[in-house]
C-alpha cells in the first residue's frame, strides 16, 4: 500500500522542523510539538547502512554502519528539512559527514516522548453479571483481517468471546485457534484436549473432570511460571435429557472482583498482591489416549505467586486463582489470619452471582477468555446420562499479542522497516493514522 501524505491525519503530518540545541524540533499540523535528541535520531538511522532491509535489524556487524562503539555521542546535523514525501529528511556532518538518515513521520510522531496519547492505555471495560458476551462468525474471521483483530480487540476489552457456526469437529477447532498462532506445547502428550462425559477414568487426573460436582471459578495453569493467556473451550455435542442447567458454563471478570476487594477491602486487597498463595502440580506416569496407543507423562510444578498481581502502574494485570491447586501457604505467622481472610473474600466474590455469568456453550460454539483475567467454572453434572463434549486449547501471551500486533501494523499500512520494534501502543495509534 502506498500512503500518500494528504490521506494522513494532521497528527502525523509535519509542520514544520527546527534544528534547536543538541537536537531536532518537530511542529507537527496538529499543533504537537515534539523534541528528537541528534543521539537518539542518529542511533536510529534506518539507512541501508545502518540498518539491514532484510532481516529488519541493526547492522552492526563487520563493517556495518551501525557500531555502537564508534557511534558519535555528539552527533552534528548539516541539514534537517521535510522531504517531498513529508519524512524527516538529516543530512549529518561532523565525524560523519554526508550520512544521510530518513524518518517516516507517522513512527516519529509514535516515539516522540512528550505525546499523552503515547502514555494512555485502554482501560478495560469491568463488567458484572450483566455482561453481554460479544458473538462472532467463524466464517467472517477465518476469511476476513478485520473481524480477526475486532475479536483480538474484545479479548483485551472484556476478556470473552463467543465464536459461533464452528465445524463440530477437531479440524475446525484447530483451525479457529490456529487463525490466532500456535496452539500452545501441554506438558501433556496432546495440545488438543478432550473434555468427555463419557470419560470415567479422566477424574483421576483432575478435579476438572469430576464432573458431579461444581466446578469453582478459577484461572488455568496457576503454577506455571507463565500461565497461557487464552483458553479455547470448544463444544461439540451436549445432549442434556433434564434440559436444565447442567454442565453450564460460569465466568466472572477477575479484575472487576480485584477492584471490588480494593475499594471495599483494601488491606484484604493489599495483602493478596504482596503475600504469596503458592501452587502446584504433581502427576507421575498419567497415561493418555493418542489414537491408537497410550502414553505416559510426567508432570511437576510450583510456584510461588500472588493471587492479584500488579503492574508497575498499580494496575492488575493478572489473577491466580485455583482453590484446589493451592500448596502450603507460605507466610509468617503474624500474617496467616489475615491473609486467609483476604483469601476467603476474594474466593467468595469470585462465586457471587452478583459478579458470575452462567450460559451453555452449545454446539458449534468455541468460548474464548483471557486466562489472565477471567476466572471459569462450571455448574455440576447430576444426571450421568448427560453427555458432553468440549475440546480445549491454550495460547502463549506473546501469541495472542503477536497476532495482533501484526493486524495492527496491516491496517497502519507502513512498511515492516517502520513496523518493527514498536511499542503496542505506538501501532495502536499507527492503526488509526488515515483519515477515513
Ligand atoms: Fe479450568
């Protein structure tokens, strides 16, 4: 795609340019003014020099011309001006005279370290029992880029959606996680689980699948180190003949609870991101079903985590929540009635119906949740004669966020050149730079 500067909107345009002390000024048409320090344009460069078309990377190699050893601290412009096609156009003189370095405007305005719109980020939307889970097409977002990163763009909103009209059946299962990335490595033999009524032997494998009993909210995999981000849950046969409630789906918004427990609770709250709840997993020689043979895995796990875990901000990024995948707590003994009790008020919030959705994953529909920030469950499955299917997957954090990163940078329309490296706030903003 070529962009032509008039299509761009007036944030991303420049004004005009000034060479001020050590450094570059840039009035962009929105009024914006920003400050680029000589060091920090110079170490940028992309020319071919500098950096390697193909393999998107500094060249800093033998020869390159890009050796952060013999860069210049003090580099000197000659001449900066605006060139015909609206980029920031150096010609630098000083140790490295006629050294010529071009810069797109729309990744400069990206970079510039005084823009708000670089620091904001978007919230996500807390919802309660009411919420109104956002169905998509398998069709629409197997064939089309846009629908793709709309859904990606829920999952950071809200945290769920649901895909409807999927092939009952593993390939379309694995197609519509593939759409994303990779399936996530298990440590199991299979990446692709299966989750079956008819399966008496899987209760010894996991609580999860003692079917006649609720199945608590919580979050996947809390003790591995990094737990996957997304969990696919796909149905492809539910047949209920007391056609009531059974084996219905429940989730609840682990960072709407979290600020729950910090307005009402604080200490509560204080103590769950600064004492540890830690969790583990031990299985020796399970064995599973892979088609016609059976294999055995080993499994052993532990981690040492918070049940709320905060950014640098103070901003909850990520809850850990498994009743049953709990270890010895680990906390001194001044401290262990009080953390319990922040424990029991978190747990508590995460079963209220004030905050929990219950609905039926039906047939044909994948369910996907940010395993991060949603706790799932599952309502009790009384009458044996009930049978349900679901297939299961999970998806790395860097997967998910490469997918969209990708689709962003697609809908910005620059070059992989001025893509790379960015900041996902800075394609965000890229994504949005035409004028409709
Ligand atoms: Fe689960």
């Amino acid at each position: 795609m070529t962009t032509v500067v008039g299509q761009l909107k007036s944030a991303f345009r420049i004004e005009a340019v000034a060479t001020v002390d050590k450094g570059v000024q840039v009035t962009w048409k929105d009024g914006h003014e920003s400050f680029y320090h000589n060091l920090w344009l110079r170490d940028t460069c992309h020319c071919p020099e500098c950096f390697q078309r193909d393999t998107l990377s500094l060249n800093s190699g033998e020869g390159g011309g890009h050796d952060p050893l013999k860069m210049p601290l003090n580099p000197i412009s000659e001449t900066v001006k605006v060139d015909r096609s609206g980029n920031l156009d150096i010609i630098w003189g000083g140790e490295e005279p006629g050294h010529h370095s071009l810069f797109d405007p729309s990744w400069l305005r990206v970079h510039c370290q005084k823009d708000p719109a670089l620091k904001q980020r978007r919230p996500p939307q807390l919802w309660d029992w009411s919420v109104s889970i956002p169905h998509f097409d398998y069709h629409e977002v197997m064939k089309d880029d846009w629908a793709l990163l709309h859904w990606l763009e829920k999952m950071l909103e809200l945290g769920v959606v649901i895909i409807d009209k999927v092939p009952k059946n593993k390939e379309g299962f694995q197609a519509l996680v593939e759409r994303v990335g990779p399936i996530q490595q298990r440590y199991h033999p299979t990446n692709i689980f299966t989750l079956d009524t008819a399966n008496q032997l899987a209760g010894n494998i996991h609580h999860a699948y003692q079917y006649m009993e609720r199945l608590h909210n919580h979050t996947d995999h809390v003790s591995y180190n990094v737990p996957p981000r997304l969990q696919f849950l796909g149905c492809i046969e539910y047949d209920n003949p007391d056609n009531d409630k059974q084996a219905y789906s429940t989730l609840v918004d682990g960072f709407k609870i979290a600020e729950v427990l910090r307005t009402q609770q604080p200490k509560s709250f204080e103590l769950l991101t600064q004492e540890y709840v830690p969790t583990g997993r031990r299985r020796l020689g399970v064995e599973e079903k892979i088609s016609d043979r059976t294999k055995k895995y080993q499994w052993e796990t532990y981690h040492r985590q918070h049940v709320i875990n905060l950014d640098k901000n103070g901003e909850v990024y990520q809850i850990r929540h498994h009743e049953n995948d709990r270890v010895p707590l680990d906390v001194s003994h001044d401290k262990i009635q009080d953390l319990y009790a922040a424990y029991q008020a978190f747990t508590a919030l995460a079963e209220s119906p004030e905050y929990k959705t219950e609905f039926l994953i039906a047939p044909g529909q994948v369910l996907v949740n940010d395993n991060w920030r949603l706790l799932h469950g599952r309502t009790a499955i009384r009458n044996p004669g009930l049978r349900r299917i679901l297939l299961g997957a999970y998806m790395k954090p860097e997967t998910f966020s490469s997918r969209r990163r990708l689709l962003l940078g697609k809908k910005s329309g620059l070059s992989d050149m001025w893509l790379m490296g960015c900041s996902d706030r800075a394609l965000e903003i890229m994504a949005d730079r035409m004028t409709a």
